[in-house]
C-alpha cells in the first residue's frame, strides 16, 4: 500500500475510524469510571464521618452520658432482678416436691 492508496483508504473510511476512536475513548471512561469512582467515594464518605459524623455523635455521647448511664444501670438491675426471679421461681418449683427438697437438705445440710 502506497502513501495515496492509505491516504484514499483513511479519507473513505474516516467517519467509521472517527467513530471507533470516540467509541473506545467513552468505553476506556466509563470502565476507568466504573473502577475508580467506588474507591473515590468511599475516601470521601469515610472522610465525610471521620471529620463530621464522629465528632458530632461523640459529642452527643458525652451531653448525654449521664443519661445513658442511668438508663445502662437501670436495665442491669432489671436484668438482675428478672434473673433473682427466675431463679426464686425455680426454687419455690423445685422445693415444692417433696422428694427433691429432701434430696436438696440433704446436700446442702447433710441431713435425712
């Protein structure tokens, strides 16, 4: 192929190479796109929480500690004395029969 036979070549067929071009250049954006703008937004977002949001529900924390601590010791007790319940009921069932509160003194007591 001559200089005008590839000259003739790219003139007639500059619209399809034209078009290739801009259809390679819009797929290797879109896929460099699709590769980095996770990445891009993720920096941002935990940069965003990092500097806004932390700081922000930390203070929130801290104005409202003694609250929370009240309502933590609140439901530990509550917990404890739904435990002590249960544990009395077990007894109070288990001392009901006869023959297991007799077995129960007599390991507790070494008696009978």
């Amino acid at each position: 192929m001559n200089t005008k036979q590839l000259t003739d070549f790219l003139e007639e067929h500059k619209a399809d190479i034209h078009k290739a071009i801009k259809d390679k250049i819009i797929s290797d954006l879109t896929a460099r796109v699709g590769w980095e703008l996770p990445d891009l937004l993720k920096k941002e977002v935990d940069a965003f929480y990092a500097t806004e949001i932390s700081p922000a529900v930390r203070d929130y924390l801290s104005e409202n500690k003694n609250s929370i601590l009240e309502a933590c010791i609140k439901a530990c007790v509550e917990a404890s004395e739904a435990v002590a319940k249960a544990m009395v009921a077990q007894v109070m069932k288990t001392m009901s029969d006869e023959y297991k509160s007799r077995e129960v003194f007599k390991k507790l007591f070494n008696t009978f």
